[in-house]
C-alpha cells in the first residue's frame, strides 16, 4: 500500500525561523542582485529556431535532444515491448505512462547525475491510442471524427496509464539512461491501493462501497501539478476529476450539492460503462 500523509516540517517554530529568514533580505538587494545579472546578459545564448511545423525535434545549432522515456517503454526486466496493437492493462502497468505533465528529480545519495524521475501521468487521450477506433463521418453535410465506444479491454489500458511513474535514471557519457528494473523503479495507477492516514482518514464522505472504513483510496487520476518535497519524498496534484464519474445521484442523496457544484458527471470518459 502507499501511504498518503499530512506532512507539516517543523510545525510553526519552522515557518517563524523561515519568516525570520525572509525579513533580513532587504527588496532593495533583491532589485539589485536583478539588474547585475541583466547587465551580465542572459547565460541562455543560442541562436533562434524559426516557426514551422513537420515531425522533426529542432533544436539550435550546437544543441542536441534526446528522448529519455516515451509511452509504453518498458520499466522492469519482465516489461514486455509496446506494441500499439497489443496494449493490455497488464502490459501498461509495467510500462511508462500516458501524458507527462510534472516532472522532478530526487538525487540519490546527493548526486547531480543519478536520481529517481518522477513523472504525473494526467489523462488519456484514447483516439490517439488506440489504432481503428476513429472513422470520418459526415455530419449536416461536414465530415467529422467520431470515435468508437472502448471496449473494457481499451478502458483498463487507459486506468493503468493514469497515475506516475518513479524511474531511476542514472548520466552516463554524458547521457541520461533508464536503469531498467532498478529498485525503486514503479508504476502509480488508477488501481493501486492507498492507505490514509491524516485526520480524514475514516471520515464517513470517504467510506465507499470498495472501502467501508474509509482508510484506503483506490487509485488516483488526472495528476497535473507536483512537486518533490525538501525531505525527498514525492507529491502529487489531482485536478478535473469530474470528468471520471457517470450516471445520477438519487434524489435527496446527501452529495448533491457537492456534485453540482464540481459539475459531476461531467463524463468526459467512459469507464463509467464498465464500472459502477
């Protein structure tokens, strides 16, 4: 199980000693640390890529790219190779995720040039993943896209590329390299188990159907913003879950409210279809 805590570092005697901190630089020096590095001139110093648009990675002259992870590479030793025409919910959840959004490193051991990536996988974008399932229609004399019902194959592809990814990376010959099947390597999914443990862990809005005590969360979705914490550990931001959830309330639920007011359903996705 993960562990989802309420962290607060040094309680308020750290945030009076950081306040202290703050009140002895003066906005002045602050203004004039600015202007010395401008007068510098920017360390950023490359010549300018012109506008277009083709299937070409450009960088400036003297620069070069490389794609260290990409959807479906494989992150243990058992990790199958991505095969767009034989995705599996078993396959994905040993594979890089879908849609990076936050990005960070933790060094291990203090070190500049190997850490641990960790990557939020915030949505799916299911006509771009799975070949066949958008035809061209016409529509009051358009054409249009129109994406075909996912099967509950499609749809659990889509639950395991949700969530993060924790990947050790490691510099070598001045190049950055996945450390496959490293120890700390793993996949966060909408299915993985979480337990909770800050004051609403049991709360009864937390209580469901797959967990009446209310002290565990099954999975997590549209992780956008993040962050890595000073003492190491990982944090991740869910927004726009209204768009995971189908169907009605009954009338008079206690919910009601809350639900109107983030929009829900709003049904941007279908796994509603094969899942209560």
């Amino acid at each position: 199980e993960e562990n989802l805590r309420n962290n607060n570092a040094g309680g308020p005697s750290a945030c009076a000693g950081f306040s202290a901190i703050a009140a002895t630089v003066s906005p002045l020096a602050l203004v004039a640390a600015d202007e010395a590095r401008a007068a510098e001139g920017s360390a950023f110093k490359f010549d300018e890529l012109e506008a277009g648009i083709d299937d070409k990675h450009h960088v400036a002259p003297g620069y070069d790219a490389d794609v260290l992870l990409r959807w479906g590479d494989p992150l243990f030793a058992d990790s199958p190779a991505f095969d767009p025409l034989k995705q599996s919910a078993e396959a994905q959840a040993k594979q890089f995720g879908y849609n990076n959004d936050y990005v960070g490193y933790i060094p291990i051991d203090g070190s500049a040039e190997h850490g641990l990536l960790v990557v939020n996988h915030e949505y799916t974008n299911p006509h771009l993943m799975f070949p066949g399932i958008v035809s061209i229609v016409e529509k009051d004399g358009k054409k249009a896209a129109e994406v075909a019902p996912l099967s509950k194959e499609q749809v659990d592809v889509e639950m395991a590329a949700h969530g993060g990814t924790i990947v050790e990376i490691r510099k070598q010959g001045g190049k950055w390299q996945v450390v496959r099947d490293g120890k700390l390597n793993r996949r966060i999914m909408s299915t993985t188990e979480m337990a909770l443990s800050g004051p609403a862990a049991g709360h009864d809005r937390l209580k469901t159907n797959a967990d009446p005590s209310g002290a565990k969360v099954i999975g997590t979705l549209n992780n956008c913003a993040g962050g890595v914490t000073p003492w190491g550990t990982y944090v991740m931001a869910e927004e726009n879950i209204h768009g995971y959830f189908s169907g009605e309330l009954p009338e008079g639920h206690r919910e009601a409210a809350n639900y109107k007011r983030l929009g829900i359903p709003e049904g941007a996705y279908e796994w509603g279809a094969h899942y209560d």
